[in-house]
C-alpha cells in the first residue's frame, strides 16, 4: 500500500532505463546474472521479500538478503524489477525497529 501511494504521488518512479549491468566487465555479467537467477528462485513477490536462504529457516523473509537482492533489482532493470525492488525497500524499511529506547 505505500509503495502505490509513493508512486501516485510521484516520490518515486517506474521507468524503463538502459540496464547498468549492460556496461560491466563479460566475467562480471556472468556472475551478476547467475546470481540473480538464483536469487529469482527465492523471490517472494506477493510478500516482497526473499525466503530465508539457509535451511534452519524455511519459508521466513530474510531482511538483508531482501535488501541485497532489490539493489540487483535496480540494476538489472527489467520487467517490474523496479516496482519489486521498491516494494521491498518499503518492507525492510516498515520492518526496522522504531522505538529509540531500544539499541538495536
């Protein structure tokens, strides 16, 4: 819900831009484009998050590796990348601890 409302109003954008992993180095294409592969095969696009990559966690939402995973998003830049990486930005950023009492 915040992220449609962060796009109606214009904060962000969706738009489709020449992909930033077109200009890296052949070697690091390669790495970039299987890692996100694998990474695609724990996307959880209905929630926005990634499944907790290790097996002690099935089926829980990893936080740093959702946060990880959008900035590829970003970079890849293709299809609804952009709107996936936002609506998780949106999910790590609602899933911080707010109270400044607690040292976290």
């Amino acid at each position: 819900m915040l992220l449609k409302s962060l796009l109606s109003i214009g904060l962000f954008s969706v738009h489709t831009s020449a992909s930033y992993i077109g200009n890296l180095p052949e070697n690091a294409q390669t790495l970039f484009n299987e890692s996100m592969t694998w990474m695609d095969s724990f996307n959880d696009r209905e929630f926005g998050a990634l499944y907790e990559l290790s097996a002690s966690s099935a089926l829980r939402h990893g936080t740093r590796a959702s946060a990880w995973y959008a900035l590829g998003l970003l970079a890849r830049d293709e299809g609804p990348d952009v709107e996936d990486a936002l609506n998780m930005i949106v999910n790590v950023i609602n899933g911080q601890f707010k109270d400044p009492k607690d040292n976290w």
